[in-house]
C-alpha cells in the first residue's frame, strides 16, 4: 500500500500547491490528508489566479507581460500575517485557522531562485514592511542564489559548471547555472523528514538582518559596474489593491544584494556560484528595448581571461588568472563549495562526486595556459 504521498510543483504547479495548503484542498472528502510534504518550486509569493471572475489559472505576471493579473495576493507567508494595508490576519497554513482543513498541512519545502525575488516578489513570503517575519517549525524556504528560473540546455548534463548558453533576445548570455543536483537532496530530505521525522536541512535566505536583502536600488548600487551591462534594476510589483483606473497600491519586494562581482548573497551558492567564471543574475535586460526586462533566464558576464584583458576595458572584477593561477587552485575552489554543500545536507554523494569530476575536466578551459594535464583531465 501507499504510505505517505509528497508532491513536487514547479512554477504555475509550485503556486498551485501553495494556494493547495491555504485553500484547505489538503484534506479530502474522508477527512484524510492529501499530501504529506511537498516542494513548491520557483513559485515566488505567487498561488493561482484561479477562484476569480473571469479567472486564467494559466497566466503569470511578468516583468513585461500580463500586467495586472492576479497571482499573488494576500496571504503570502505560510504563518500568521498582519496585512498592513487591510487589518486582516492570516496565512497559508490552516493549522490553528478554526477554518476547512485545520491540522492538515503537510510539511513543506518551498524553493526560489534570483528571478523569482525579481519577477515573482519572492521577498513576500518572509518579509513584510515591518521587517523579517518567522518561518512555521513545518516549513523550509530556500534561495538559489544568482540562478534563474530554469535553464534552456538542449541535451542531458551533470553539471552546469562552465557551460554556456545563447544570449537570445537578451543583451548577455543567459544564465546556466542549474540547481539539479541541490533539488535532488532537497527532495531526499523531504523524503525522510515526513516518513522518519528527520529534520531537513536549515532554511537558506537572505534577511533584512544579516544585510543580504535590500530594496532594488541598493542591489543596483552593490553591483559592479561591468563594461557593456545595463543594471535597471526593475523589480516586478504585486498589487495590493486597484484604487481607481489610474492608481494602485503595491507591495514592494526586496532582492538579494550581491557581492563585488555581481553574485547574490544570502542564499544556497552552487558550485558554480562559489567558484564563479563570471557573474550570473537572476535578472536580464533586453538588447533591443532599452529599459525593458528580458524573461526570466537570467544572464551570465563572463570574466576576463587576463588582468591585462580587464583592464583594458575597465572590468573591476578580477580576471581568471588572478581567481585561478593553475587548474588546481580552481579544481580547490569548487571541491571547497561543494564539501561545504555536502556539510549543509544539500548535496548527495554522487553529485558531490560529479562536480569534482567536472572541474577536474574543464579546469583547462579556465585560463588557455592551463594544460590538460595539469586540469587532471
């Protein structure tokens, strides 16, 4: 027989699963829970716009397109939430509610990348403007950072480690960066925390309090200021209540900062992240509207090769040779980034495994003087 059902939503299935728990669809007609955990995956603060007049569950708000059309709206934290704006408190979980469904939430991952705290006000869901709110004892949130959405690869891969991508509409390449081999032991996690009660690992965030989330503006200004790359920073609003034809009221989001190079802070750092060729976002602009947002694949700028290189364009950030100075130095960083992922329970061992391996494969492609031999390859 079945012991336990978990779920697994990803996008416009990752916000139907949150509007799932807040809806009380967590409790069947036999008064038995439906899901025993699940992972709503790059659902920003969203649910559906679903329960409505005149309702589309299948369109989303993006940075440039559907404007206007309702998928996240209050409540947006799974605990209890004052709405500053109405009076009225609630959340996503129904534990505690008095209403449908009390005491049949599951228990619950929820996971978000860079594009989603830029296009999907993924901030909302543990923050409000008083400040950082607290996370239920059955909840988990975690943030890929300096990833996007989902990556675009054509054929099957390990890893993302040095793989690029088209630039498309975009005015830089788009973001390869692929959070696969995480989300595997995230659901391994899940796996055993609803069947033995294991607690998964920590909630990864950025917070107003440690300094890793901040208002669009200020990741603007924290970010390099790289030959060639237009930072708009234009953080797509969700709408609080239409006040007329021509007035809305919104709740703003909130980014990650990012470091000197241009990589987010405050959240999960693949391998690709922590040992970086370049810089990778979450947001991208288009290369033939100016100010317009492009999508949600991201962007990757690549580093220079040389110190010469960089200076010669006025790149602040340091070139690959002087990140790198042999294969091993980088083959170093990334087993470094990935015994730190396998300390935090993200990463399985055979993935641990693959990431070495690749490095050690593509060490060469670092710097042209590195040889083959000398990447271990």
């Amino acid at each position: 027989g079945i012991d336990m059902v978990l779920a697994f939503g990803i996008s416009q299935s990752g916000r139907y699963l949150q509007e799932h728990v807040w809806a009380g669809f967590n409790q069947d007609e036999a008064k038995r829970i439906v899901f025993d955990g699940l992972i709503a995956d790059i659902g920003g603060a969203g649910k559906t716009f679903t329960n409505f007049a005149f309702g589309q569950p299948g369109r989303t708000r993006g940075s440039h397109q559907d404007s206007g059309f309702t998928e996240n709206w209050f409540p947006f934290v799974y605990g209890s939430q004052d709405n500053l704006l109405t009076g009225k408190q609630h959340g996503i979980l129904r534990k505690g509610s008095e209403k449908h469904g009390d005491g049949f939430d599951p228990r619950i991952m929820v996971t978000n990348t860079a594009s989603e705290y830029w296009r999907k006000s993924a901030s909302l869901l543990h923050t409000d403007a008083r400040g950082d709110l607290s996370i239920p004892v059955n909840v988990r949130l975690y943030f890929f950072a300096s990833t996007q959405h989902f990556p675009l690869f054509a054929a099957p891969f390990t890893t993302s480690l040095g793989e690029r991508m088209p630039r498309g509409s975009c005015q830089q390449e788009h973001n390869s960066a692929f959070r696969g081999p995480v989300m595997r032991a995230l659901l391994t996690a899940l796996h055993v925390w609803v069947q033995h009660g294991t607690s998964p690992p920590l909630t990864v965030i950025p917070t107003l309090q440690a300094g890793t989330l901040v208002a669009a503006s200020a990741s603007i200004k924290s970010f390099p200021n790289i030959p060639g790359v237009r930072h708009i920073g234009s953080a797509t609003p969700t709408i609080a209540a239409r006040q007329s034809q021509q007035s809305e009221a919104h709740y703003t989001p909130l980014v990650p900062k990012t470091d000197s190079d241009g990589n987010d802070l405050g959240g999960i750092r693949l391998p690709d992240i922590a040992a970086p060729l370049g810089t990778h976002t979450g947001w991208a602009v288009r290369a033939d509207v100016p100010g317009a947002m492009c999508g949600n694949l991201g962007q990757f700028i690549p580093f220079a090769q040389t110190r010469q290189e960089r200076e010669s364009v006025t790149d602040p950030r340091p070139s690959l040779a002087e990140r790198y100075p042999s294969a091993e130095a980088y083959i170093r960083k990334v087993t470094q980034a990935v015994h730190s992922l396998q300390a935090q329970r993200l990463l399985l061992a055979d993935d641990a495994a693959a990431y070495i391996a690749d490095a050690m494969h593509k060490a060469p492609r670092v710097h042209p003087s590195l040889s083959k031999e000398k990447g271990g390859a």
